[in-house]
C-alpha cells in the first residue's frame, strides 16, 4: 500500500505552532527541492567558496521555519518564502568573506538576460542584493518577482500564484524589473 504524502501546507502550518515533529517531516518533504535551489545557486561559485550546498540548505532552512508572521498559503508560497531565506543566507555570508577581505575590491555583476551571475564570484550577491534593495523602494512587486525567479527559481506561473496577479503582469514586471537592474548595475560598475 502507498503511503500518502503529508500535505506541505498543513506541516508548516503545525510547524508555525511549534510542532518539532512536523518541522522534520517538513524537511524530509522539500530537502531535495531545497537542495536543488541551493546546488544552483553555489554551482555559480568559485572553488574558494567556502559555503556548502547543505549547510545553504540547513540554514535558509532554518530561517523558514523561524518565521512567526507568515500565513502559510503552500508549497509554492513556502518556496516564494525559500527564495528569501536564500538570499538571505548568501547576502550574509558574502558579506562575512568580504569583513575577512577587509572589503577588498568588489567586482560588480554582468547582468546577463537571465540574471546569472558570473561563476566564482560570491560578491555579485551583495551587488544583486543592494540594487534589489533600491529596486523595492521603487517597486516592491518587481522586486519580490525578482526575488522569487532569481533566488527560488520559482517560474511565472508559481509566482503569479503567489502575488496574486496574472501571468502576463509578472512577465511585464518580470521584464521591467530585468531591464532596471541591468542598468541600475552597469551604472554601479562605471561609478
């Protein structure tokens, strides 16, 4: 007999009230995913860096669980979530090598249509981060698109299910939002 799979929603939901248990079986049911985000994410690392796939995992993992305030809507919202703590946890740990650098010179990101940074070079988040940062003061949803399909890797769809709009608003955005950080960053790098 097959073993019915926990529903993501109803685990992060007794997750959110403390449930030590079902924040395992949470785990169990999106590592591999979790895993995948993250192997992407450091596969565009060089091989100094010294993050590991899983520790990324565990600790945006970690994050996830943490938040108090999140009404949990579903995996697709759990991993719209994901894609912050990822980021968070590569924004704080390329700003921890840049302290032991001493702030040493920061190359800044070439844009490329789909948003990948360049391999080997772990500062590029912090440039991805700081022009996100300015891009939600002008534009939260563009920002958070960005967020969700570079870091979550979430595509339109999932993302419109997210936010609450359609298919055709987060493309729009989705372009916008590319178009900005490409000149937003290029203008970083020629200051």
């Amino acid at each position: 007999m097959e073993e019915e799979r926990p529903d993501a929603t109803q685990l992060l939901e007794e997750t959110a009230h403390g449930r030590r248990e079902a924040a395992d079986r949470l785990m169990l049911l999106v590592y591999d995913e979790l895993r995948a985000l993250a192997h992407r994410h450091l596969g565009r690392e060089g091989p100094e860096h010294t993050l590991q796939t899983t520790a990324l995992v565990h600790e945006a993992y970690l994050r996830l669980v943490d938040q108090r305030r999140v009404v949990w809507q579903g995996r697709t919202h759990f991993f719209a979530i994901g894609a912050q703590a990822l980021r968070r946890t590569l924004v704080d740990h390329a700003r921890g090598r840049l302290r032991e650098k001493r702030g040493g010179d920061r190359v800044r990101l070439e844009l490329k249509d789909d948003i990948a940074l360049a391999k080997g070079r772990s500062e590029d988040v912090l440039a991805v981060d700081e022009a996100l940062e300015r891009l939600e003061g002008l534009d939260p949803r563009q920002a958070r698109i960005v967020e969700m399909r570079f870091f979550g890797q979430l595509d339109v769809g999932e993302v419109a299910e997210v936010l609450g709009v359609s298919r055709r608003t987060v493309e729009a955005d989705w372009t916008a939002a590319k178009a900005w950080l490409r000149r937003e960053l290029l203008r970083d790098e020629e200051s």
